[in-house]
C-alpha cells in the first residue's frame, strides 16, 4: 500500500516538474482598429509576396510561424514583405545600420493621426494629395510617408540630418511608382534647427509627424539596444549587432528625447499660420510633464495626447495646435471642403 502511494506521489511530482506550454501571445487587437496589422502575421501570404523570407521563418515555442526578431536580416525581409503585400512597395532597402522600423506601430500613429484631423472635419478624413504631410526624420526607411500615402493618399516632405538617409529615402521614392511626385526629401543642413530651413515661405502642412531620438548619449543608447537584444534572445548579449537599432542621428542626440521636443515645440511657434497639427511620439511617459509645461509656454492654443497601444507597449504621441477654434473651422472648410473623405472609426 506504501508502495502504491510514493508511485503515486512520484507521478504528481514528475508531473508537476514538466515545463508547462507556453500561452500563445494575444493578438494585437489593441492596435488602430483600421491598421491592417492587427492579426498575427500570415506568412504563407507573406511569403507569397517577399519569397525571400521563407528562410527566415521557422515554428517558435508557441508552434506558431515567426522570424527571430534578434537577426537585423529577419526583420529586414518582414518589413518588405509587409511593404510589399500591404502597401504595394516593391522596392524597399536601406543602408547597413540604419534604424528598421516596426511596421504595425509606425501604421498605428498615421492612423491616429488621420482621426485627428477628423475630429476636425466633422468625422471626415480627408484624403488625397493635397493633404500637405511634414515628416521630420524621415530616416533611411521612409516608412511614414510610405503609410501616409498608400493608405490616404496624402503627399509628404521628409526631412532629416543624414545625408545619406536623404539619399536611401529617395531611392525607395523613385523605385516605387506609387510615391513619385507625392513624397519629397529634404536635407537639414543645420541640425540645430528642425523647421527653419525646411518649411519654405508661404507653405503650408496639414500635419507633422516625429520618432524623436530617444536617447540622451551614445553610451545610453548602446546599453538600450544592448537590453533590446537581451530580451529577445532570453539571455544577456555584449556586442551589439550590426545593422540593428539605428545610426547616432536616429535614436540619440543631446539633452534625450525631452529636449529635442522642447525645442521641437519652440521652433514650431514661429510657424504657428503654416501648419495646423505638429505632433510627435514621447517614448517616455515621464517626459509629458516637460512638454505640456513647453506647450504652455509657447501658448499652444489647444493639446491632444493620444494612447496607442501594442501588445504589452504603451506609446503615445501629443499633437498641438496654435490655431484658435475658428481658425480651425476656417482651414478645414477652405482647405478639406473639396477633397476626398474617409469616415473615422
């Protein structure tokens, strides 16, 4: 009977020393409900449409299709082939070590965006071309203008610092049909300013959009990227990888993310009757306290902060405005009257 019991308590116990199976993430449904990247990813279609990430994709722990987002190539050929199935980019390559974008969050702000101005125009997206975009940073990889544009037909100026990021832009503008003569790129040549020496006499923009760097030092960023890969590899890594996390300009610059908006926001009041929304991401919740107190100093007539959600991820971008209510009205009904429309879900 003893027996009996301890090969019974021996059972439990193996049983109980089994590694249990992991729970399959849940989709990303707290994405933009108009971002088309809200369902776990398909690779059979995917790789229909990009053959060449077949070899990247294997079964994770989940039994599930995925890529090893550690591996700069891996998340290389995602990204063209999401460009590619979603958006009809057929041409998309950028330099070695210049930053890789996460599509789905990228998408989810031009999203967020588009509701913004709706929420102007009587629940209307305008749409079209003549809905003047300013990218700044536009970076190597263009994506923002790449989303604006395919999915509201909005034209955009990129601009940014790095020439050769100037440079790789273009490329992917003239080697895709659907971006010629919507998407324009424009060197800063002073990286002390972000919209002086940009925004030309008597233009005006609809909208701004910003990744700001994130970082305050090089040291910084390289321990940040360095943690990145830790957590995605499930151990500690020591040398970055080439290719991932991006160039100085990309994702540090003096004073961090707080400053770089700070003065983002001063520079945006001398242009305060040439564009009605300027907005950019705060990677760092603890930073909205600055910028609201910024915002109140240059007299911002009126400040939304929008959540958006990824996964476990909390992100979020503020946008303001120095034109008064009726200012708004005017713009819109002279401006958007005419254009195409989307409803705002």
């Amino acid at each position: 009977m003893m027996r009996q019991k301890n090969k019974q308590y021996a059972v439990k116990k193996s049983k109980l020393l089994l590694p249990e199976k992991k729970q399959k993430p849940p989709e990303k449904s707290k994405l933009h409900p108009r971002n088309k990247h809200r369902g776990r990813y398909n690779f059979k279609d995917l790789i229909g449409c990009c053959p060449l990430l077949q070899k990247f994709v294997a079964l994770n722990d989940y039994d599930d299709e995925s890529v090893d987002f550690s591996n700069p190539e891996a998340v290389i050929m995602l990204n063209k082939a999401l460009l590619k199935c979603f958006y009809e980019i057929d041409f998309w390559e950028i330099p070695q070590n210049y930053l890789c974008p996460p599509i789905p969050g990228r998408a989810d702000y031009i999203h967020y965006l588009a509701d913004l101005l709706a929420s102007v125009n009587d629940g209307k997206i305008p749409t079209g071309n003549s809905v003047k975009c300013l990218d700044i940073g536009v970076g190597a990889n263009c994506v923002y203008p790449i989303i604006g544009h395919q999915e509201y037909g909005w034209s955009f100026v990129g601009s940014d610092v790095d020439a050769a990021a100037i440079a790789s832009a273009e490329r992917i503008v003239a080697n895709n049909s659907p971006l010629k003569n919507f998407v324009e790129c424009r060197l800063q040549t002073n990286s002390n300013h972000i919209f002086r020496g940009i925004i030309g006499k008597n233009e005006f923009y609809d909208l701004t959009v910003c990744n700001p760097p994130f970082y305050a030092s090089f040291a910084e960023a390289k321990a940040g990227t360095l943690k990145k890969l830790s957590n995605l590899n499930n151990r500690k890594i020591n040398t970055p990888i080439r290719n991932f996390g991006g160039q100085n300009r990309e994702i540090w610059c003096e004073g961090g993310e707080s400053r770089f908006i700070e003065k983002m926001i001063d520079e945006s009041a001398e242009f305060r009757d040439s564009c009605f929304w300027f907005s950019t991401l705060v990677s760092k919740q603890a930073n909205l306290k600055s910028v609201y107190a910024t915002l109140k100093q240059a007299s911002a007539a009126t400040i939304r902060t929008i959540q958006m959600s990824q996964g476990n991820k909390i992100s979020r971008f503020v946008a303001w405005t120095f034109l008064n209510e009726k200012q708004q009205k005017y713009w819109a009904n002279t401006k958007w009257k005419e254009l195409g429309i989307k409803d705002a879900e």
